[in-house]
C-alpha cells in the first residue's frame, strides 16, 4: 500500500471515457465486476460503455458498444455468467481485426479499457495497447481518422481483472468465479457422498481444470477425498498399486465409500493424460468395488455467484476504476487481484509470464517447480492435502515420551459451521506427528468435568462437511473452574490444548494464561482458532464460520430483494447476527447490495437515519423501487431494528411498505463452505505442527512446562499470511466491552458499499495499492 494525497474522487474521471467487456469463458461474479465498474465510473464523473460479446463487439462495433447507466447494472449481482455477453474471436486475433476496434474506441473517445476475462484475453487487452500507436497510424493514413482524433486518443490505458473459475492466474490468491466453481462442486460432492455410502460405492469426480488442479485439489481437502490428481503433480510411478492399497485400507477402516477427484486435465510422469475411465477400470478390476463416473462439466460455471465472488468482483471493479484513472501513458497494463484481504496491482505480463512458466515447468518435468509457481495459497493447499491423504494411518502406538504427547481439542463459544473441519485435521495431523488425540466435550466445562477421552482417525471421518460442532460447545468461561480444570489436566495427562471458537475462547485461553501462576498444570502450550460467525476475534482478519453465515444472510437477501422487484416499492430491513461486530453487516451489505448497513464501529444518528430514507424516496422515482437496509443486531440499544421499522414506514408513507426479518440462528447453522473446509482444514494442521514445536522446546526432565507468552497464541489469518499471536500481545488490542478488535481492516470496504448504493460521499484514496512485481518476489523459476 502506499500513501498519497486524498483525491476528490468525483473529479477524477471528468472528460474521461471508459469501456467494460467481458472475454473468454464465463464465470460467476463477473457481473459484480462489471457493477462496480460501470458505478464508480459514473461515480467518478467519466462516461462509461458496456461492450457486448467480449472482443467480437469490440471489432463489431455499432450497437454493440452501448452507454452504461446507474440503472442498467441494477440486480446484475445476484447473476451467474455475464450479463453483457462473452465470445471466443478470431477476428481480434488478426490485426485487421483489432484496427477495426481501435476505430470504435477512437470514434466514441475511450482511451480506458477494463477487461474482465482469462490470461488469453488479457495477453490479447496487451497486445492491443502495445500496437495502439501504429493502429492509429494506419487508420489515419486511410482517412478513417483525423489527426486531431488521433491525437485526442493518443494512448490507450488496460486494466484487467481475472474471471476464471480454473484460478489458473499467477499472481492472484483467487480469480473470479473459483469460489462459486467449488460451492457447485461441493453440492454436488455432498449429494454423492450420501448415495455412495448407502451402496458402498466408490466416486470418481472429474472437476474442470485443463492446466491447473486448483478446483481439484481444493475439492479433495473440502471433502477428505481418499486420492485426487492434478496436473501440477502427477502420482510417483507406482500410483496404481498406491491408490489400490490405499482405498482398501479406508474400507478396512470402516469407511463406507471412496471419493477419488480428478482435474480434467491430470496426467501421469510421463505425460500421459490420466482419465476418469481408466481409474474407474482400475479399482474395478484390482479391487471389485462398484465404482461411477461423475463429470461435472459446466455445472461448475452455472449458477449464482457465492458471497465471496461478488464481494471480490466488487471490490477489483472499484480498484480497476481507479487504476485506469491514476494511469499515466507510461504506466504498463496491470491486472488487479486479492493477495489475503488486500487488493493489488501487478503488471499483466509478469503474471503472465509467470503463468506460461508453470505451463513450462509442467511439460519440462518439474513439477515442485510448478507448485511453488502457482504461489504460496496453492503450495500450502498441496502440503495439507499430502499431509492428511498421503499417509497409513498411525495404529495406537506405546507411547514415548521424546516425540508423542497428549493433545486435548476443545470447542468453546457458540457452534458454527467449519468447526468440525478444524477438529478432523488437528485429529489426524497429530495422530499422523505421533501424538495421541484426546477431545473434549462441552466446552470449558467438559475439561472441568473430566468429559474428555481419546479420539481415533477413524472418530473424525466425514466430518468436514458436517455443519456445527460434533464434540459439544458451551460459552461457559473456565474462571470459576480453574482448579478442576487443573485437575482435569492433569488427570488425562493433557500436554497441550487446541482451543476452536469465538470471543470465549480467546477470553477463556487468557484466563487460563493468567491462572498459571497459581496452577502448574495449566503451563501448557496452547493455540486458539478463531471460529465464530461473528468475526470478532483479535489477530485474524477472518474467522472459520463466517464465511458460511455471509453466504446464508446473502441468498436470504436475494430471495426478499426479488420479493421486493416482484410487489415494488417496498423496503426490507434485515436484522443480522453479529454481537457488536458489524463485520456480517457489512460486508452481507456488499454482497446483496444493501442501500445502508447500520453497524456499531460507525456510529451514526438520526439524521443520518433521515438521509437514507430520503435516499429511498429519490430510488422511487427510479426504475429501481425497492430497498435493502441491513442492520447490525447490537449496532445501537435505541435504534432498535423495531424503531428503524416504524421509522422507515412513517416516513416513506405513500412512497414505500416496509417489512423487517430478523434471520436469527439460521446464520450460525448449515453445511460449511468450501472456504470455510478449507480454512479449517488448514488452521487446525497448522495449529498442530507448531504446538509439536512447542512441546519439543517444552520438554524438560520428563515433563512440559510451558509460561512463556509465546506458549499460548491466536492462529489467525493476518493480510497475506497465517501468524501464531501470543495472547498477551493482543489484550492491548481488544475493545474488551464490546467483544471487538479495536482495529478491523474491513471497515475501509464501507465507502464502496456507500458509493455503489449511490451516496455522494468521500473515498479515502489516501491509502491504494499501488504496482506489486512479483517475478522477483518468487525468484527465478529454474
């Protein structure tokens, strides 16, 4: 990020012209992409166009390349696919084809491009930029053109955003469209999973993924898939005996079904392509099994966009506005992406480049080049996969001091969906390091009241698909039970305790680092994963369980926003889950697109309240006559969701009806996201390794002891990586009252909310990203 004077955003695009298109195959979120672009460009004083059928309108010209209005993107966010249309084009390919594009541009004044497509399309938006020049040339050498509109259009400004449901684009942690792609594939994976087991069968799954696993691999670990293959890494030379044995064993363990993923486009060492059929051959003729094929095929592209999608959607259209309005003719073409939470810029052709040497990689042989390529998300991705499949499952061996030790997982706080993930893969990364795996149920109490007994490999099976918390979870704090908990501890000869939860067990795990030097029992490493729906942990920017209650509180928005559009003139005001924090709010706000989101961290007062009913007023007279407000549960104790109801109803009388739905528990229940499986799956490896560390240097005279303040920690997610935060560091940064972080990276998300709802207001632009390279942040490939 770096820091600049504030601009007056709506200044900033005066006499400017800019052109949104969409290329190469569809994807889920592409429409909040184009949203957010068409606003913030009329937001900013510029002209903008939509162009249909991606770069065939572009050539084709004429009606094809239309003025955008505010209006015009309306209910776009909810789509699946493109609104304005996608082709595959030769004639852009030919330069003859693209002068004839360089016409149209010229001719209606834009000198901004924003393309939304794969790395083709945005090599092609490249390409274009680099010939403008000469395109000019020619066409005023024909008379096409004059001078002076040559002149005017001197340069031409790319900006691209990468729509791809493969995530096969270097430089990004995720493309547009990749979350939505693994929400339709694990519906589809759970219903499987539910016939397979009542027939004993074993599934082969064919997800999209002609060059990259990505799709596959994160399937594999969201569901706990027996083997998957992906083109990154083919399977060692031996791979048909392996896979045999290994889905025999999961049969002998009990397990009732095999789930085998594979990419469309896996291959052997050798190069070979590796297909569904041929393992469905192999497992029927070497093991019996009853074995079906299931493609997935465009399944995978269809469908509405998840939370996560329109909310990155939105927030690279915003950011793709403003690098196309900051550019200058030196500036080179740059992609916007997500790296974390954090929106950068990278030059196009670097990650491109990088994207063409993992293809390189790949055909050369060396495939752990080929994963450190893909970048840290997906390297890290691969190494829990192999850590949790690509084992023999530890038997009870006796225990040895030197390397195994107890480990207890407990869940504290209210239950969310994710937390069993975090459960499974603590349970078998710790079976796996040698240690053995006790759990306990209920919470605090359970510790105190002895409800604690060893967990096998075989407890956790099929739990990451499980929504809320299998071993029981109470908000009780440990406080009044310190002594029997020392007591429980040393009972079951607990050496350390991975605490899974919300704002409790953060509180909880500092009460027991406090209570050490009272009990010696409790000088014991131990990590809190943060899970709640809340997302008010200090030391994470995300929580496991958030994810999946912003997916609820959004497709309920959807279906009471197309109430409204059906009865018009109607206003809903949704009240979501949250404590003090306005985090679901917020950012349910982005996703839905809210008209307001009223949330505690910004404090707001009647007048305000009367600015957004008289925003609604003005909607009204619109083609838009409905309205969306959300409101945080605890955001202020007078302004209840009841007075906001009859405040709304009272004023926007013969203009607007209200109607108001509190969602309630809902948004703490249902079937985990594929992020939050994910998440969870790879907090809770991580948790383990780290506390196998912790012990190890622990270890003196035949005992653990640990009270160093680096012994007990918050495993969060902090910008672009996951830290281990001692607690104590963190007390100074909790709004202990209110159960907050006094700082919260999300609420810099707030102006986009307002401005895509039409609210004349400032943009902090103070603090951008500004260009990242990143062929020398990862070094040579070779």
């Amino acid at each position: 990020m770096s820091k600049q004077k504030a601009v007056d955003l709506t200044k900033l695009g005066v006499g400017r012209a800019i052109a949104v298109l969409t290329s190469g195959g569809d994807a889920q979120g592409m429409n909040a992409a184009v949203r957010a672009a068409v606003r913030v460009g009329i937001y900013s004083g510029a002209k903008v166009f939509f162009v249909h059928e991606g770069y065939q309108g572009l050539v084709d010209g004429g009606d094809n390349i239309r003025p955008a209005t505010w209006e015009s993107v309306s209910m776009m966010l909810q789509l699946g696919g493109t609104v304005i249309g996608s082709a595959r084009c030769q004639d852009f390919r030919e330069r003859e084809g693209r002068t004839k594009a360089a016409y149209n541009l010229v001719k209606l004044g834009i000198t901004n491009l924003c393309v939304i497509g794969g790395d083709g399309s945005l090599t092609g938006a490249n390409q274009f930029r680099t010939e403008w020049s000469d395109l000019l040339a020619d066409l005023v050498k024909a008379g096409k053109i004059s001078a002076e509109e040559a002149h005017r259009s001197s340069y031409l400004n790319i900006v691209g955003m990468v729509g791809s449901i493969d995530n096969d684009f270097c430089g990004t942690d995720m493309t547009i469209g990749t979350d939505s792609a693994l929400h339709r594939i694990m519906e589809v994976v759970d219903a499987i999973t539910t016939t397979a087991q009542s027939h004993q069968r074993t599934f082969v799954l064919e997800v999209m993924g002609r060059h990259c696993g990505y799709l596959a691999l994160v399937t594999a670990l969201s569901c706990g898939a027996d083997w998957v293959f992906i083109p990154e890494m083919p399977p060692e030379e031996d791979w048909e005996n392996h896979l045999c044995r290994r889905l025999a064993e999961t049969r002998t363990r009990g397990s009732r079904l095999n789930v085998i993923i594979v990419a469309e486009g896996a291959i052997d060492r050798s190069g070979k392509p590796i297909t569904s059929e041929q393992i469905k051959r192999l497992v029927v003729k070497r093991l019996g099994y009853d074995t079906r094929v299931t493609i997935l095929g465009h399944v995978q592209r269809g469908g509405t966009p998840s939370a996560f999608d329109r909310i990155l959607g939105s927030r690279m259209g915003v950011e793709a506005v403003m690098a196309l309005l900051e550019a200058t003719p030196d500036t080179p073409a740059s992609v916007v992406s997500l790296s974390g939470n954090q929106a950068v810029r990278l030059p196009l052709m670097e990650c491109v480049q990088v994207t063409k040497d993992v293809t390189r990689a790949m055909a050369e042989g060396r495939f752990e080049d080929a994963i450190k390529l893909r970048g840290r998300s997906f390297e890290n991705n691969w190494n829990t996969y192999k850590m949790l499949a690509h084992v023999h499952p530890p038997e009870s061996k006796q225990f040895n001091a030197e390397t195994a030790f107890n480990i207890g997982i407990v869940n504290v706080g209210a239950p969310c969906s994710g937390m069993n993930a975090a459960v499974r893969s603590t349970v078998r990364i710790g079976l796996v390091q040698g240690h053995n795996m006790f759990a306990v149920y209920d919470g605090f109490e359970g510790l105190a009241t002895g409800k604690i007994e060893p967990i096998k490999w075989t407890d956790v099976g099929g739990w990451t698909g499980k929504g809320g918390s299998m071993l029981g979870t109470k908000r009780v704090l440990p406080g009044s039970m310190m002594e029997d908990i020392s007591v429980g501890i040393s009972k079951f000869n607990i050496h350390a305790l991975v605490i899974i939860g919300g704002f409790e067990a953060y509180t909880g795990a500092l009460e027991m680092v406090a209570a050490r030097e009272r009990y010696e029992e409790l000088c014991i490493p131990l990590v809190v994963i943060p899970a709640t729906v809340s997302n008010n942990i200090p030391g994470s920017d995300f929580s496991i369980g958030a994810d999946t209650a912003l997916n609820t509180i959004t497709t309920t928005c959807d279906r009471i926003k197309q109430s409204a559009a059906g009865t018009k003139r109607r206003v809903f005001i949704v009240e979501t889950m949250g404590g003090y924090c306005g985090y679901l709010a917020t950012m349910a706000g982005l996703a839905s697109g809210a008209d307001a989101a009223y949330i505690y961290e910004d404090h707001f007062t009647i007048h305000d309240l009367e600015v957004n009913v008289q925003h609604l007023v003005e909607k009204m007279k619109t083609t838009v006559k409905r309205g969306l407000i959300l409101r945080n549960e605890k955001c202020n104790s007078n302004y209840t969701t009841d007075f906001i109801f009859s405040l709304y109803s009272e004023e926007g009388r013969g203009i607007f009806d209200c109607r108001k739905n509190v969602l309630g528990h809902m948004q703490q229940g249902g079937t985990p996201t594929p992020f939050d499986r994910n998440f969870g799956t790879k907090m809770g490896a991580k948790s383990v390794l780290w506390l196998t560390d912790k012990l190890r240097e622990c270890y003196r005279h035949g005992r653990v002891f640990a009270n160093t303040p680096d012994s007990a920690c918050v495993l969060g997610m902090r910008k672009r990586a996951l830290l281990f935060q001692p607690l104590a560091d963190l007390k100074a940064q909790t709004d202990f009252e209110h159960r907050i972080p006094k700082d919260q990276w999300w609420l810099k998300l707030r102006p986009i909310l307002k401005i895509l709802a039409k609210y004349q207001i400032s943009l902090d632009t103070t603090e951008r990203a500004s260009l990242e390279h990143i062929i020398h942040q990862r070094g040579k490939s070779h």
